[in-house]
C-alpha cells in the first residue's frame, strides 16, 4: 500500500504546475490532499481535477480560499467519515477519513498561525480537539493512517537552524509538546522517521521563491500510525524535487494489503 500526503497551496494551481503528471509516475494507492482551496462539488464536475485512475473523495470549508481536504484512491472504500465532530473544525473542513478492508486513511489540515498571532488560540484549540480524537481512535479495533499538514516541525531537527530560538507559530514549545504527547506518550508513530532520521528532512519552505528549495524549511507534514502498523512501514521518502506547491509530498509504502 502505497499512501502520498500532499499539502497543494491550491489543487487548480498544483495541477497547472504538473501534480498530476507527478501522481502518473507514483503508483499511489491513495493521496491525501490538504488545503486544495476548491468547491467538494467542483471536483465531482470537472475530470480535470481527478488524476486518472482514481475515485475523489473531497470536503471544503465555509470560506473557500483557506483549506478543505480530499482523498484520491484507486480502491473503493469502505466507508468514508467526513469531520471528526469538532464543529469548527469540521466546518472548515479539516479532516476526512477513508475506510479500506485492513486499515482507515484519514487526511488532516491543521489551522495555520504563522504571521497571524490572533488564530493561535483557534489553532491550539483545533490540536487539542484533534489529540481527543486520536486517543479515542486509539480504542478502535482497527488500524489508522493519518496524513496531515500540522503547520507545527516537531524536533529541532524538523526545523532550520534558524527557527530554533525563534519564538513563532509552529515551532512553539506548546505545539511542540503537542507532538511529544502524540508520539512519545500516546504511542503513534511517525512513519516517516522510522526510515530516515537524518536532520534537514524538511516538507515546507516559506519562501517560494528562486530556489526556495535551498532556504530554510520545516517539516510540518505526517503520517502519523497507530502503534499496530508500526512493522508493516516500509520504506518512504520527501520528494523535494517536486514543483507543484510550497510544500513537498511523502510518499509512504506499508505491508498492508489492499484487498
């Protein structure tokens, strides 16, 4: 099972900019888009917003221009869960969830605070409604994949040096604890780190720019295991070669059978 999680500043310019060219050559067995910024309508309507191959499962939020997230999938699933019932949460739409036979796939956008110290709080309260969330999942008989733009690096070797004693959104010691607790205390797994802990694994530049790759970045995206898929991880990679967004795709490959 191969699972991509991208965060695409916007599907329609990601797709002009040759996402779809990308996902072509991927082999992806379901991608998980964050912050697509289009109408849930709009890709059921349009083809051109659907690689081939791949049945669209989309939620947008109240205001268009911030948000909304989706799943493509060449499997049918089982079921799909739109929101987790935090209410503002699931008004901006922030979360969907796909059901597959031997494990769920839920796509996650975090609030973003940075340069914007007035939605802190809105984004604090979104990571504790989520961190409900997750320990409730926790108790489910089944397996869950959690794709997701946190807009938060969690060790000082998700971040550049030069964030480390800066004191902004997303690399704050609160959020930063917010992650101890998913990972350390609750017992998710980072799946990304479980193949590769060399520092400078970053998945998003602020400055897009000519050769915004070589500035500083974070690490700001997950795939984010309940602890039973731990073994079934492997292998994965950032493509940082990608040109589609401001932020690079995981792509993650697990022992777990589609049928």
């Amino acid at each position: 099972m191969r699972v991509v999680s991208i965060s695409v500043n916007g599907l329609r310019q990601a797709v002009e900019n040759g996402f779809f060219d990308w996902v072509a050559g991927q082999n992806a067995d379901v991608i998980c888009v964050q912050d697509h910024r289009v109408r849930a309508y709009e890709v059921e309507d349009e083809p051109a917003l659907r690689p081939d191959g791949y049945e669209a499962y989309f939620i947008d939020g109240e205001h268009n221009e911030d948000g909304g997230v989706g799943i493509y999938t060449r499997h049918f699933p089982k079921a799909i869960m739109y929101g987790f019932a935090h209410e503002s949460a699931d008004r901006e739409g922030r979360f969907i969830q796909a059901d597959f036979e031997r494990a769920s796939v839920g796509c996650v956008l975090a609030p973003c605070a940075l340069g914007d110290p007035s939605r802190q709080a809105h984004k604090d309260e979104f990571l504790q409604a989520f961190q409900v969330h997750l320990q409730k999942t926790l108790r489910k008989r089944r397996q869950f994949i959690f794709c997701g733009n946190f807009q938060t690096a969690h060790l000082v070797t998700d971040a550049s040096p030069r964030y480390h004693k800066m004191e902004v959104s997303g690399f704050l010691p609160n959020e930063r604890a917010w992650m101890d607790e998913v990972f350390d205390t609750m017992g998710y797994i980072d799946a990304f780190r479980e193949v590769n802990r060399q520092g400078g694994q970053f998945t998003w530049w602020p400055e897009w720019a000519e050769g915004w790759r070589k500035q500083a970045g974070w690490r700001t995206d997950y795939q984010m295991l309940t602890p039973g898929l731990r073994n079934t991880v492997q292998g994965g990679f950032i493509d940082v070669d990608t040109r589609f967004s401001d932020h690079a795709p995981i792509v993650m490959d697990y022992a777990i059978p589609m049928e």
